[in-house]
C-alpha cells in the first residue's frame, strides 16, 4: 500500500476519499502493533500537511458530504492514535461543516 503513497501530495495515487480510508486503515493497523506507530507518523504529517491543497480544498472541504466524513473519521482515527491534537481540531472542523 505505500508503494503508492505520494508524500508530496499527500494521497495515494490520485486518490481523494480514498486516501482518507487507506489513512484510517494505517492508524487501526498501527493501533493493533504500536511498534509501526512511529513508521507511519510522517504519512500522517504529510497528508496533513499536503493532501488538501493537492485537490484545491481547504481544510480537507469539498462539496460532497461523504468525502468530508470518511476525512472526518480518519482525522479522528490519526488523533486516537498520535494524541496530536491538530488532527483532532481538522476532525471538527470538518464535522462542523458537515452539521452546517
């Protein structure tokens, strides 16, 4: 699976929604082994980082609910795990926006 991640767009392949899923599946697999926590803390940080402005969006928003939400839920996953509360202040910046 990484052999297709893209650090500098922060995506799989070309990947939008679907990176959020291959995201959350990191954390929950890191979650089960915390040994592979630390390998993929910079695939977090990267995604954080760059995966959004890849696209044009801001904030991980775009027009379609679903998207948003499968980016919510995976924020979530990545906060579970690191504890780093800048992913979990994007989840309820993304929630927010989904309840408006």
């Amino acid at each position: 699976m990484m052999r297709s991640y893209n650090s500098s767009t922060g995506v799989w392949e070309n990947y939008w929604w679907q990176a959020a899923n291959l995201m959350s599946a990191l954390a929950d697999f890191s979650a089960l082994d915390l040994s592979y926590a630390p390998i993929y803390e910079s695939t977090y940080a990267s995604t954080y980082s760059n995966a959004s402005s890849t696209f044009g969006y801001h904030g991980f928003l775009d027009d379609y609910y679903d998207d948003e939400g499968w980016w919510g839920l995976a924020w979530v996953n990545v906060y579970d795990l690191t504890q780093n509360s800048d992913y979990l202040n994007l989840a309820i910046s993304i929630f927010n926006d989904m309840q408006g």
